[in-house]
C-alpha cells in the first residue's frame, strides 16, 4: 500500500499532541504500508515545528522516508488566534514542567514549502496508487489540488482525521476549524474520502497501563513513544479530565490496515464558511428541512462511527513491537 502522510506533529514539544508521531510510527512499522513521502503543515505545531519533529521521527526510527514541509498558515483563515492558543497553552496551565527531561527536538534548516507540490506530482504520477492520510489542517491537500486539478480523480482515497458532529463542546474541531475554506475544497472535490471525525476518535483511549505494555518490549519505535506520549498522557489527563489520552490520528492508519476497526457510513458534507458556524462540519443525509441549503457538491464521504478501542491498542502494540513483521 503506497502512502503519503500530511501532518502537524508535536513528538517532543511542550504543550503539543502526539498522535500523529503515533500515527507515522505505526505506518513506519506495518510492513503492508510503504510511506513515500511526509509533508507538514501548520496546526497542532508550526510549520517549522512540525517539519523539525518529523524530521527527528524519522532519523530516530531509522527511516528513509523524504519530509517536505508544507504551509505555514491557512488559505484564508488568520492564523494569529490559533497560534495563541495551541502554542501557550502548556504555560497558561502551568504545565511545561511535564515535559522535564524530555529531549526537545533540534531545529533543523527549513526548505523551501514545497509540500502541495510533491503531493500533487506523486499523487498524478501514480493514478489510482497513492492513498493520502492527512491528519492535520487541509491546506496543503486544498493547495495540491489546486495545482493539479486532476488530483482528485488520480487519488486511490484520502483518508481524514478532522470535523465533528455530536460531541459535547465542539462546534469545530481544530483541522477544519483553522482552515475551513481547506477543508471544503477537499470534501467537495469529489475525490474519494474516508472521515475519521472527533464522533469516532474521542472513543480510543490510550492509559498509563497501555503505555507500559507497549514500552515493556524495546524497539526504537516503543522507545520514542515512551519517551514523547508520556507528559501528553500526563497533560491531557490533567487538562482535559481524562483517564489517558485519546489517540485520533493513529486511527487513520489503523483503519487501513484493519478496516473491520470501525463501523462506517455515508453521506455528503461540506464546511460552514461563515459566522458562529464558520469550520462546522455540515451533513446532509435525511433532512427533514432543506429550505435554503444548495444541492450537495462531490461525492458521499465514508465516515468512521464506531471503534473497538481494544483492538486498536492491540494492533498498536503488535506492530510497534515487531516493526517490519
């Protein structure tokens, strides 16, 4: 399986999630998938935070896998705001002392954002080949398509984490709601979608116990996890009142290699653009008023609903022990 990952990781950086560090050690690890390329984009971290801890990912695990970073901030949704919240939240809390004695990634030079484009080029050379998880905001997807209008067609599937809509206090998650236009453009382009939203991942939960399973046989993949999920496990657990963590993009990965994870459905959706609903995820099956709503554009989205969360821990901890196998 022939793979493309577009991410804003935080493995390593105070205040930030891990997931998607979780999320590429898992497709670095299942020999059933051969990641070509990463790309980076602004959101849990910078652009050049990510692009630093995806590098650092990657030498650590040994991988040979290119990281091209991608955009620094959303097509039109100012980023200022966003930036606030997601990179001072650790120190409004009071909580960067989780992250003592935890390396800290090292900068590295930061390339030309040439991400939309490599998307797009490995995508269009390979019709029907590359599978695309993304698993940050949709800008650079948006901006590829963009560039290679065929894109949509020539996609084997673009798997999502992002939108939400039914769980208590989210109007928006934070992938579509920092980059709304983004996100419409991708789910109404006609391309073939899977949507793993909040609904579905705030149902995986990862604990302390979890952890010191999949750390209790060494590899470099256990060993980085360790090391950088531990103080999130900590922070989310403090901040958000939660036993653990919860681990939304790992289950983009997991559901391709185990699709019977998730019970899915489908429907049309699109992204609200404007006022108090601007980056709400918007469904159109069965409504009972359509008065005023145009006819939907693109093609249904398949949407994860339901996850065996025991499952999916043991499909983390059996790749990620045995990497390769």
């Amino acid at each position: 399986m022939r793979v493309i990952i577009d991410c804003d990781p935080g493995n390593g950086i105070p205040g930030a999630n891990v997931d998607d560090g979780l999320a590429l050690a898992l497709a670095l690890a299942a020999p059933q998938i051969n990641l070509e390329l990463i790309t980076t984009v602004a959101g849990n971290t910078s652009c050049d935070v990510g692009y630093t801890v995806a590098c650092d990912l990657v030498r650590r695990l040994g991988a040979k896998v290119p990281v091209a970073r991608g955009a620094s901030s959303a097509l039109l949704e100012p980023s200022s705001v966003w930036r606030t919240r997601l990179d001072s939240a650790v120190d409004a809390k009071g909580l960067r002392e989780l992250w003592q004695g935890v390396r800290e990634p090292k900068r590295v030079a930061m390339p030309s954002p040439l991400a939309p484009y490599a998307m797009g080029e490995l995508i269009c050379q390979n019709p029907g080949e590359i599978t695309l998880i993304a698993i940050g905001p949709l800008t650079n997807v948006a901006m590829a398509m963009r560039l290679f209008p065929e894109m949509a067609s020539a996609v084997k599937r673009i798997v999502i984490m992002g939108g939400v809509f039914n769980v208590p206090g989210y109007l928006k998650d934070t992938n579509f709601g920092l980059d709304p236009e983004a996100a419409h453009i991708v789910l109404t382009s006609g391309a073939p979608v899977t949507l793993a939203p909040l609904d579905v991942t705030t149902r995986t939960q990862l604990v302390h116990a979890d952890l010191d399973a999949l750390a209790a046989v060494e590899t470099p993949y256990t060993r980085y996890l360790e090391q950088t999920m531990r103080p999130w496990l900590n922070y989310s657990m403090r901040t958000r009142k939660l036993p653990g963590c919860w681990i939304h993009d790992a289950l983009t990965v997991a559901w391709l290699l185990e699709p019977s994870l998730c019970e899915s459905e489908e429907d049309y959706l699109d992204v609200a653009l404007e006022g108090i609903a601007r980056g709400m995820t918007c469904r159109y099956g069965h409504l009972r008023l359509d008065i005023g709503i145009k006819q939907p554009h693109g093609a249904p989205v398949q949407i994860l609903t339901r996850v065996d969360n025991a499952r999916l821990l043991a499909l983390l901890t059996r790749y990620l022990q045995n990497p390769g196998q």
